[in-house]
C-alpha cells in the first residue's frame, strides 16, 4: 500500500491549546488496536499513519474491555510494543485516558495515581503528553480529580490535563476549582462530535472558545457512517459499496442507524464536494470536522493500512466556505 506523501515538516504541525505539544491536524483513534485489529494489523497501520506524517495516537486505559477475553489496557499494550520496536516514542504525542479500566474504575484520586501508573507501564514510558479524565465522576470532588491530575503533571508522569465527555456546566466548574486552587490547567477537550452529531455546539463549543481548549472530536466519521459505506444502494452520485469493504463490524449496526432522511441529505453533500476535489467522503467529513472552530484534530480510527490514505488525506484538504455551509446546512 502506498500512502499518499504529505510534507512533514513543521507546517504541517498544529499546536494544542497553549501547550508546547505540537501535532499532525489528525488523531489516530487507538480503540482498535488489540481488538478489531490484532497486533500485526494494528502495527502496520501505525507505521503508515507515521509515514503518511502522523504523530499523535488517542488511547485509554479501557480499550478494548468489552470484548470477550479482554480486561482493558489491550491497545496501551499494542501502542507500547510498536514504540518501543520502532525506537520512536520521542517522535509521539500520546494522548490516554483514566476512569473506564475495570481495575481503575472512576476518579478518586488514589485511583487516578494507580491508574496512570498502569498506563505508563503498558505503553513502556515515563510520560503521557496528554492524559483525560475520559467520564465525569461526580460521586468524587472536583477539586480531588482535579488535584490528583495536576499532581501527576508536577511529578513529570504527565504533561497536560485534559477533559472528554463532560457538561457545560462541569467544566465551568473544572475551571472554578483550578483556578481557586492553582492547579494546572486543562488543555484540550474530547467530545462526540461530527456530521450527524452536533450537539458540542450548543455550550461545550462556547466553554471551549473561553477556556481556550483544543478540540478532538471521536466517533469523527459517526462510527463509519460518514465513510460513505452504508447506503441503501449505489447510484450515479456514489461508487458501488463493496461488501468486501464493509464488513459487518461491531460497530456497522450503528453506522446503519444514521441512515434516515436527513443521513441521506448529508451523503449527499458529501459526494458533490468529494467530486469536486477528487477526495473520499470520508476525507471530506473529516476536512468538514477539522476546519469548524475549535477543533484541532478530528480522532479517526483504521482497522487495516489500506483505510489510513482517506484519513491522512483530510489533514490537507480545504474545504471552501461555500462547501462548508453546503454540508452545515444538509446535517443542520
């Protein structure tokens, strides 16, 4: 497989927040790793998201405990094997999460210093560069998540802070408590967000502007809907769907969910703006994603190698502001 050659010098870099963390304008979603792709799957597609000039991977400690045989921390494992192989660990922003492993559930702070230690561990490193408290636990103070998050960037086990699937109105209060307390500052924001799903934009959009948070959208192509594989069947406007290409994942019923009127207004749009630019579906959803305020990086996930061309594609692909009110307006 050849990925498309994209420049990899620092133009290419976007920087997160008001840190020093420089990265590639896409995420590489870890989810997969250790699950729907067994190691040497999950290895080869790293090696081409890096060749390709990606260099910053989305993790958590929980992934992949739902499957059956699994009890989390899989795709830690998977991403610390291939680092430490490829010798590249300095060359990575490595983003993980605390809350959701089976043996580190919630957190309190005891729980978030055990937790992060397990992380480190299976991703053979001294350091996350960006750690999340992926679920709010409101049965713990903020002031206690928050405190044992900035102890772990005091300690150097972690650089930054960040934040994923919280409400409005709880990171007004995250940031009450760090300012009251002089705790390090959340840099980054993780919601669900893209095409099909839009609800960031009504308040958590508004806390990121005024905190300043760089934003990374997940399920970006709303669990492979956005790839353009699930249609109700090929017509003029788009490529006959391969079976062989869409396999019934776990995630395909989900996928399928999002194919009612207004999904097909969207795919839609999406086909007449990757027309004009010669561009995947997919690659146009993500450059849709990446060019809405806030956001910095959309998070995308690929199963094999030969998925990763569309995805490393989206990070250099403008989209014009008459394309952009296009597809707003057919997912509005």
């Amino acid at each position: 497989m050849t990925v498309p050659a994209i420049q990899t010098d620092t133009a290419t870099r976007v920087p997160i927040g008001d840190s020093d963390l420089s990265i590639f304008p896409l995420a590489l979603g870890g989810n997969v790793f250790g699950w729907t792709a067994d190691e040497t799957a999950s290895f080869e597609v790293l090696d081409a998201f890096v060749a390709g000039g990606g260099n910053f991977i989305d993790t958590a400690d929980g992934y992949s405990h739902w499957a059956p045989g699994h009890s989390g921390g899989e795709s830690e494992s998977v991403i610390g094997r291939w680092a430490a192989s490829r010798g590249n660990r300095d060359d990575l922003v490595i983003a993980s999460k605390v809350s959701t492993h089976p043996s580190f559930s919630g957190l309190a702070p005891d729980n978030i210093r055990a937790a992060a230690d397990a992380s480190l561990a299976r991703l053979g490193t001294d350091h996350i560069d960006l750690y999340y408290a992926h679920f709010d636990d409101e049965s713990v103070p903020l002031a206690d998540t928050v405190g044992a998050l900035s102890e772990l960037v005091d300690a150097g086990k972690v650089r930054y802070i960040a934040l994923s699937n919280y409400s409005p109105e709880r990171i007004d209060e995250w940031f009450r408590v760090t300012a009251e307390n002089g705790l390090h500052r959340a840099v980054a924001l993780q919601p669900h967000y893209n095409l099909v799903e839009r609800d960031f934009e009504h308040g958590l959009r508004e806390r990121a502007e005024r905190e300043g948070l760089a934003v990374f959208p997940y399920f970006a192509l709303a669990k492979g809907f956005l790839s353009g594989k699930y249609r109700d069947a090929p017509d003029a406007a788009a490529p006959a769907v391969d079976s062989a290409a869409t396999p019934e994942s776990p995630r395909a019923g989900a996928a399928r969910a999002y194919l009612d009127e207004r999904g097909r207004g969207v795919l839609a749009a999406l086909d007449a703006v990757a027309a004009v630019h010669a561009a995947s579906v997919a690659s146009v959803a993500l450059a849709w994603l990446r060019q809405q305020p806030t956001v910095v990086a959309p998070i995308a996930s690929a199963r094999t190698a030969e998925q990763l061309p569309d995805l490393i594609a989206s990070a250099s692909l403008q989209l014009s502001a008459a394309e952009l009110a296009l597809l707003t307006e057919a997912s509005a």
